[in-house]
C-alpha cells in the first residue's frame, strides 16, 4: 500500500495535478491586462473598463470613448494599466493617449502617440514607464506633465515590459527575441542578450533577478538579469504568457493549445500543476501571491487558481 501510494505521488509530480480555478471573475469584455498592487488584482478591459478585484469585483472607470478604426464613436480597448503606491491610476488606451486617474474619471494626460502603447509601469507616483510597438521606451513625468526621456530598444517591434522589484530596471521583449535590460534612471539599455527566444517573446515577466520569455519559438525560458539560462519550458502550441512568482521558484506557463497552464518548480524543472479552465488565447497570467496566480484570455472572464 506504501508503496502504491508513493508511485501515485511521483506520477502526480512527474505530470502534474490538476488544478480548478478557485475563484472565477466575469466581465462585459475580454481583460487584456492585469496588474497585482497591494495585494488586489486589477484589470483592463476591451471596451475601456478598468476593474479593482478582491472578494468582490468594482469598476473603477471606463475610458472616454473614442474614433474607432471604422470613423464612428465608440468604445476604445483599455490596453495596458498600472497602479501607483498612492493608489493612483494609468492607462494606456487604443487612441494613443496615455490616462490618468483624477476623480472619478479618467484623463487624458500630456502623452499621446500615434503608435500603439503596448505595456505601461509606473515607475513611482509620478514617473511611467510607457512602452511603444515601434520600440521606443518613454519615461514620463505625469507631475510635470512632460517626457523626460525616449529610447530604442532594437529595431523590431516591441511586445513587453517588466520592472525589478527595486524599479531601477526594465526587462523589454519583443518580436527579435531579444531581451533588453534598461537602466531606467539613466534612459541607457545596459544588456542586450540575443536569441533568448528564436522570435516573437509575447509576453515578459521579472521577478527576484529572475526573468520568463512566453515566445512564438514555443519555448519559455527562465534567465538570470545576468544572462544565466536556468531553464527552458517547451509547449506544444505557442507559448503567449508566462509569469513567475514573487520569489521566482515557480514559473505558471501557457504551453497547450487548449489554453491549459502548467506549473513548473524551477530548480528541478518538474512540472507540478496544470491549471485549467480558459477556452480561449491567453492575455496575461500574473501571480497574486507565492502560491496564487490569475489569468485573462480573449473571453470575458479572469480565473484564479491557487496552486496546493
């Protein structure tokens, strides 16, 4: 009997456990990014809401709508949020301006671009790093209402960004699967390490000194921000999203074509988990804590899971 019972144990760590979402949000459309403050979950949404969620779920603010693609007034994708210390609101919109919160409403403030804002991260209360398909990398003075710098992080489009813990600086992916490292006070690209992933890295995440690719090579690998390769996670389809936990000894990755992610222990690259429950293209997977994590896809629901 003991021994069947630690047979099952190794199967289970070998193909990991399945995991049912413990909490499911609903929404009126497709979250296209999140972001964890202070413990909340935050969200932005296709038709311009922006979402606070904890045990219940409020909308905070919807963005003014805008001139669609089609010449009509409508709603306009929220694409990328962020949340200061103070509590204070960003966002980055499909007309090209970033907003800020003031009241109950959100305006518009001095930056605007003619290029899609693809990732915004505030770098503290007043200072947001903004950064552009066209791979420029804004800081932006929300208090002076003015930018203080722009730089080129390669020649190829820009997909993502990721701040270390102390903000000082930026992980940068994009369609070259380069990683770039920018000294944010500074406005300089310190590192450059090519070929972490063999195209497109879809998505990015920095945790601990620690960094995940999510690329179209259908590999996630794990770095150091000294350029140390620790692991790569293979998938069968395209791998869109991938995040790490707060102390980088987990990695959450979209590896399957049916949506499921899997968990993977980094240190002896076992994967333990697979969550399930997402029917449609990943947008983002974030971990809310060590052992809890969320994810939005292309339907108008986030999961939460918590990994046993």
């Amino acid at each position: 009997m003991k021994l069947l019972f630690a047979l099952l144990s190794i199967a289970i760590l070998s193909f990991g456990a399945d995991l049912k979402p413990k909490k499911i949000v609903k929404l009126d459309s497709p979250a296209l990014d999140l972001v964890v403050k202070n413990s909340k979950l935050y969200a932005s949404s296709e038709k311009g809401d922006i979402y606070e969620i904890s045990q219940k779920t409020k909308k905070l603010y919807t963005l003014p709508q805008a001139i669609t693609p089609g010449g009509t007034k409508g709603a306009q994708k929220a694409m990328t949020l962020d949340i200061a210390s103070n509590g204070a609101v960003a966002v980055g919109a499909e007309d090209g301006f970033l907003y800020l919160s003031q009241g109950n409403a959100l305006v518009k403030s001095g930056f605007s671009t003619t290029s899609i804002i693809k990732k915004i991260s505030f770098v503290s209360d007043n200072l947001i790093l903004i950064g552009l398909v066209s791979s420029q990398i804004i800081l932006f003075d929300a208090a002076k209402n003015k930018t203080l710098y722009s730089v080129q992080a390669g020649t190829s489009p820009f997909s993502d960004l990721a701040l270390s813990k102390d903000k000082k600086t930026a992980a940068i992916g994009g369609e070259a699967g380069t990683v770039y490292l920018l000294d944010i006070p500074s406005g300089k690209i310190k590192k450059a390490y090519k070929n972490v992933n063999l195209d497109n890295i879809y998505k990015i995440d920095y945790q601990s000194g620690i960094i995940i690719t999510a690329g179209q090579d259908r590999k996630a690998t794990v770095m150091t921000d000294s350029g140390i390769i620790k692991a790569k996670f293979d998938g069968e389809f395209l791998i869109y999203a991938a995040a790490l936990n707060p102390s980088a000894t987990k990695a959450a990755v979209a590896t399957k074509e049916q949506n499921d992610i899997e968990i993977f222990d980094i240190s002896s690259k076992t994967k333990i988990a697979v969550a399930k429950g997402l029917s449609s293209t990943l947008n983002r997977i974030v971990f809310l804590n060590e052992n809890e994590f969320a994810a939005c896809a292309d339907e108008n629901r986030i999961l939460i899971w918590g990994i046993k």
